[in-house]
C-alpha cells in the first residue's frame, strides 16, 4: 500500500469542462453534420455520375475496364477507336490480325444488317453488330490500327497471336462487351465462318426451349461428355496434371455458340486470367458449370447442321437449316451464302 500511494500521487489531476467550452463544442458537431448533411445533398444532386470500379471511385462519365491481375499480361491496343453498341445481338468473332481479308468479306455480307432489313422488322426491328477479336503481330499492327480506326469494330489485343492463348481473348472480349456495350445475346464466332441471319433470328426468338429458358440459354453443338485426349502424340493432348476428371463438363464448338448476357456476367467472376485452360470453347463450357447457374438452358442440337462444322472449305454448299456453317474459304463463298441466305 505504500508503494502505490507515491504513483498514485504523480497520476495528473481530472480537469473539469467548463459550460462554456461544451457549448462551443455541441456548436462545433452540429456544424459539422450540416456541412456533411449539404455537401451529401450536392454530390446527389450533382449531374455526374460516380462509377465504382474494381479499384478506385472517380468522378467520370467514361467507363475503364476493371484492372486485371499484371500476370495476365493482356489489355486493349485500341480502345479509343471501338464504337459501343446498344441493341440486341452482339457477335464476337475470334480473328487473326492478318486476316483483313476476311473481315472485310464479313463486313459487307452477313455481317452488313442493312441486308437484312426485312428480317429484322419481321422480328420488331432487331438490331445486331459484329466485333472482331484479334492478337498482335509486329508486322500488321500498324495496318490493323488503321482499319480498326476506319471501321471502330476490332478488339486488338497484345498477346500475340497464338492458336492456344485464345481463352484470355475471349475473356477480355466478354469482358469489354459487359462494360461498354447493352446487348440481350451473344454469338461467339470465328471470321472463316458464315453466319445465316435468317436462321439466328428464328432460334432465338421463336424456338420453344430458348423462349422457356429466356435469359439463360447456352445454344450450338454442345458435346455432353467429351473425353480429354490423353494420346501424347496429338495435338490435342491434355496431361492429368492440366486437367484430372475423366470427361470434360458440356461445352458448345467454338465455330458459333449462344450465350445470354445474363450468363456472361455469371461466368465473369470465375474469369482465370493467370492460367485458363487453353481450349477456349471448352474453358467457356468450364466456367458456365463452375457458375452453377439456376435455371440454365443447354440447347443441344439434334441435327448437327444446324451449327455445321469442319466442312471442307471447297465445298461452300448451302445449309437452309444451319445457323452457322463452317469452313468458309473464300469472300466468293461467303457472298454466295448470304446471298441464298436473304
């Protein structure tokens, strides 16, 4: 008890508040709640509009695609040049940056929705428009960006191009059609693919299973449960350690695939930008599983025609039936087709 009364003693002593200094103080806080209540009023009241990223809140009216993980290492070349497009289907077409060519064959046939104006009042005046996904190469590059500023309708990314890295371009071509564009479904295509407008039309908005299903529709060639090859000699060899499970979850061929916006946006947050799996048809079937989606609609078709593939390019015979048809190996082909497709 001795100890403690020499420590007790050098405690400091209690002050009292005056009255005064806790009227000033109640002034002080209450003129603090009306500065924050006015200046909340202002921001609300203000006529630009907060966007939230991933990252940071800016004041803007421009929207940035959220920031990715640096090891992905994959971004937009272009940006500035895209037109945003708001209307019901948006085509994404997978396409190598040296193939002008085809996208220009594409862009003044199927691709051109003036040909198709009575089509499209038929079904209360659709409107659709074609992008073109594209990888790198040193030496188109700087014809790439011409075109893509002439016709502002090419994604052009930097990786460079590579059959087996076209996952992450298909990622980011998802991505950047959630953050700029509104759009009700997506067709996921190749640019040596024809595209039967007629026909998308008719499966989209008069087939029973897609109107059941409304926004939540996986339409192609779906295989069910397609075996990994584990024949090292292949090509198409996937190794245990790449990929365990004896079969692969149901996936649509990636010649041309019906996806909803709805479902788009469900599969984003299981976006791998680091190590996705390089099959990039089979990764989209991967992540639509792994999004667990209520209610998803799996439209396999009963006659492989109707998403035809791996037909050989001189044939270019016309399909009624199919939606797409694949392999297209000319503009004279593709000019054929549209043209019986009108």
């Amino acid at each position: 008890m001795q100890i403690m009364i020499p420590i007790l003693n050098k405690l400091p002593k209690v002050r009292r508040i005056s009255q005064k200094k806790v009227a000033v103080m109640v002034v002080l806080f209450f003129g603090f709640v009306w500065m924050a209540t006015n200046f909340e009023i202002t921001i609300r009241r203000s006529k630009v509009p907060i966007t939230i990223q991933t990252t940071t809140i800016t004041l803007t009216t421009k929207r940035k695609i959220p920031q990715l993980n640096p090891k992905a290492n994959i971004k937009l070349l272009n940006a500035e040049d895209i037109e945003r497009f708001t209307g019901n289907i948006l085509v994404l077409t997978t396409s190598g940056i040296q193939n002008q060519n085809k996208r220009d064959s594409i862009r003044t046939t199927w691709g051109n929705s003036t040909k198709f104006i009575e089509y499209r009042k038929k079904y209360n005046h659709i409107t659709y428009k074609v992008y073109f996904n594209t990888g790198f190469r040193s030496d188109t590059i700087k014809a790439a960006k011409l075109e893509s500023s002439n016709f502002k309708d090419m994604l052009i990314t930097n990786r460079t191009e590579g059959y087996w890295d076209l996952s992450r371009r298909v990622m980011l071509g998802f991505l950047w059609s959630l953050e700029y564009c509104s759009y009700d479904y997506l067709l996921k295509g190749d640019d040596d693919v024809f595209t039967n407008i007629p026909n998308l039309f008719q499966i989209i908005y008069t087939d029973p299973f897609v109107l059941e299903h409304k926004d939540r529709i996986y339409a192609g060639l779906i295989y069910p449960k397609t075996l990994p090859n584990r024949n090292r000699r292949s090509k198409w060899y996937i190794s245990k350690k790449e990929y365990a499970p004896d079969t692969y979850p149901p996936f649509a061929t990636g010649l041309g695939f019906i996806l909803t916006r709805l479902i788009v946006e469900r599969i984003r947050p299981h976006f791998d930008w680091v190590n996705p799996f390089r099959m990039d048809d089979v990764y989209v079937g991967m992540l639509i599983n792994r999004a667990n989606i209520t209610g998803l609609g799996i439209r396999y078709t009963k006659d492989e025609k109707q998403f035809s593939g791996f037909n050989s390019p001189k044939q270019c015979k016309y399909q009624k039936n199919a939606v797409v048809y694949h392999k297209v190996g000319s503009h004279s082909c593709m000019k054929s087709l549209t043209d019986k497709s009108i």
